[in-house]
C-alpha cells in the first residue's frame, strides 16, 4: 500500500516538474479552461498542449469534460491550490530573507 501511494505521488509530481504543465495546472485553479483556451496562453500547437493534458490527466491532476465539439479541462486535484499556495509563500520568504540580508550588507 505505502509503494503504491509513493508512486502516485512520484507520477503527480512528474507531471507538474515540466514547466507548461505546472502552468495550464495554475491557470486550472482559477477557472475551467477549453483547449482552445489553454493553447492560447503558450506559442504551442494544440497537439503539443494535448500531450501535456494527457500527461496531467494520466497522473489525476486534471479531468475533462465534452461539451459538443469542445473539451473541457478543471483541477481534478483539488489540495494543488493549498499546495501552491504554501510553496508560493515559502518561495517569497526565501527571497524577502534574502533581499533583506542584501541590504544588510550594504549598510
């Protein structure tokens, strides 16, 4: 059981070490976004885009939905934001301790 939980957590955090995907899966927090939609945010073709989706979709970070011609893509890992959010706080605490120690030097 531990293996297989490790696993997963390996095949998710591969899926969002490639920068695209980490960044179609934070533009997946704020709103349900088309292919078309998400193409547009790179200077991709849409064949390129979908096998990031793929891959996203493969390790459970995302899920789709068809709506006529249209598919459809939201967060299907829904703790991502929580987790963003407290690497993004670490990320800006590393750097403000870092500013901060900068312009202590030069005093």
């Amino acid at each position: 059981m531990d293996d297989m939980i490790s696993r997963r957590k390996v095949e998710i955090f591969k899926a969002l070490a490639h920068p695209v995907r980490l960044r179609i899966s934070e533009e997946l927090l704020r709103r349900e976004m088309c292919v078309c939609d998400i193409t547009e945010l790179f200077s991709f073709d849409r064949t390129t885009i979908s096998k990031h989706l793929a891959v996203l979709k493969s390790a459970g970070v995302i899920k789709d939905r068809k709506e006529g011609l249209f598919v459809f893509y939201s967060l299907d890992l829904k703790c991502l934001g929580m987790m963003m959010g407290c690497i993004n706080n670490s990320i800006e605490n590393e750097l403000r301790d870092h500013l901060s120690s900068l312009e202590l030097g030069k005093a």
